[in-house]
C-alpha cells in the first residue's frame, strides 16, 4: 500500500527508528514501526481491517472520515483512505478492499 505522511515532520519521525524513539519511547516506536511494516506490505486496507492485534476501524463524530489503528492502550495510528476519489461501496460506506493509498494523520489517544 503506498503511504504519505499528514505533515514532513511526521514523515522523518515515522521514517527514523532514532525520532521514533525520542518522540514515543521505545515499546510505542516498535508498535508504530510494526505497523507502518504491515500497512506498506498490505495489498490494500482490506488486508490490515482483519489482524486481530491491529483491530483497524473507522472513527466516529468529529473524526468521521478517519480510521485508528491498535498501538498501545490507549494510543492508536491515525490514518485515513488517500485513494482520489475515496473508494465506495454502493451503499456509501469505505469499500475497504480498494483503498491502496493512505495518509498518515498522527499519533494519538482517540479517547482523551
């Protein structure tokens, strides 16, 4: 799956295990790396949606249009379909097996 980053700052941080670290800590940096890992060798979102340990979903009220990933309690991956146009079912919602593209919104506790 190809992936672009909210902001650059993101970007070096997600793309250097060293920032990674000094941003997250350690056990959070090797989260956030093993799911960068699996979302760039995912065929599409459809593949991340049934990991159990990942547990992918969309998010509701003022974060409708997202989607979070499991990291650590309570932390999540922020990401969000970056297909032009938006892949959708006929039905209107997120035709998960043909988002091949996302974008990296951030790290952050979805319930705080």
């Amino acid at each position: 799956m190809d992936i672009i980053f909210k902001t650059q700052k993101l970007e070096k941080q997600c793309n250097s295990q060293k920032m990674l670290v000094r941003t997250y800590g350690s056990p959070r940096a090797g989260l956030i790396r093993r799911r960068l890992d699996e979302l760039r060798a995912a065929n599409s979102l459809q593949d991340i949606r049934y990991l159990p340990q990942a547990r992918c979903h969309e998010l509701k009220g003022s974060k409708k249009g997202d989607l979070s990933v499991d990291l650590d309690h309570p932390y999540r991956l922020i990401l969000r379909p970056a297909n032009e146009p938006i892949p959708l079912k006929a039905d209107g919602g997120l035709d998960w097996a043909n988002v091949t593209a996302i974008e990296i919104i951030g790290v952050e506790d979805t319930h705080g």
